[in-house]
C-alpha cells in the first residue's frame, strides 16, 4: 500500500455462488468479463452486472450504508477502500497502521 493513496474508492461486491468478496472497480470489471457478465452503469457508484441470477454470478458497487461494518480496513489491488468500521476496527485501525491510513479514513489524531 501507498502512502501516495488520497481518496478511498468505492468497493464492489462479487459474488459466484460459493463466494463472496470485496473488491475494487477494475477487478469487479474483470471478473464480470471473465464470466461473460453484462456491466451496467459505467463508473458510477451505481456500477452493476445484468442477469446476475441467471449465470450464478454478479459484481457491483456496494454503497457504505449497505456496507456494513469491518474489523479491518477492505482492500484491494493495493488500494485501501472505503470502509466503515466496528469500534474494534477503529482501535485495529488506530493502533496496528501507520498515520496516513489512519488520516485517509478520518482517523488522524
């Protein structure tokens, strides 16, 4: 990871039946194209893939409020996501990573 990141992109969700996980937009456009599935939405954060429950596969933005929360920041592709956190990932956060990935998330003291 980079202490160059300045934003915290949006994840994606991928799902394929026996998995799910979270991703960054590049590879959630790769693993529709790798499934034949349909991209919708361009690159807005309301990025999908069509007849998801058709092929048993889908991939698509994940708004922060429908999130969740994590113990641990979400990354991918070496790039921090955004990510809400649980209070025990907040202190994981405060005392496990250095300071820019505390600031990049609001965390900064």
């Amino acid at each position: 990871m980079s202490a160059e990141q300045t934003y915290l992109p949006s994840p994606y969700e991928l799902w394929d039946g026996d998995f799910t996980s979270i991703a960054c937009e590049d590879c959630a456009r790769k693993f529709a194209a790798e499934r034949s599935l349909e991209w919708r939405g361009g690159t807005s954060l309301h990025s999908f893939t069509e007849d998801a429950e058709e092929k048993g596969a889908s991939a698509s933005s994940i708004p922060s409020f429908a999130l969740g929360e994590s113990d641990s920041p979400h990354s991918c592709c070496d790039t921090y996501l955004d990510t809400n956190f649980t209070s025990d990932g907040v202190a994981y956060l405060k005392s496990d990573f250095p300071a820019w990935v505390q600031a990049l998330y609001g965390y900064a003291e």
